[in-house]
C-alpha cells in the first residue's frame, strides 16, 4: 500500500517533520541541561515533547513563509 499526501499539502508534511525533529532534538538537550541524564531522563524527554511538539507544529506552520521570504532576499539567484 503506497498512500501519499498531495503535493498542494507538502508545507504541512514539512512542518510536521521539522517540529518533529527539532521537538525531539530541544527537548532532550532542554531535560539534559536542566536536570540532567539520571533515572527518569527519557520520562522527562517524552513529557516535554509531548507539550513541544503541538507548539513547535504551529509555530513552523505560521513561521515558514517569513523563512521563504527571508531566504529569498538573502539567496542570489543565477
């Protein structure tokens, strides 16, 4: 079964997989630094993912055409 998103929703799929990531990734350096890597740390790690990831979606959602346009003033074109 080959099920794919259409490509007029990519900047969805996109923002689902950066907030993913970049949820996962600040979070266990957050829960590190804050409390450090001892018993309960992947605990810690899933809970605050858990409240980064929703927020993390929607910020990527409404920040990416800022990012566009900012790369677009920034980027030489040939």
């Amino acid at each position: 079964m080959n099920i794919k998103v259409p490509k007029r929703h990519s900047h969805v799929v996109f923002a689902f997989f950066m907030a993913g990531i970049m949820a996962v990734l600040m979070s266990a350096i957050i829960v590190a630094v804050s409390s450090g890597v001892n018993d309960g740390y992947l605990q810690r790690v899933i809970h605050a993912y858990t409240l980064a990831m929703p927020s993390a979606f929607v910020c990527v959602l409404f920040v990416r055409p800022i990012v566009v346009k900012l790369v677009s003033l920034v980027v030489a074109t040939d």
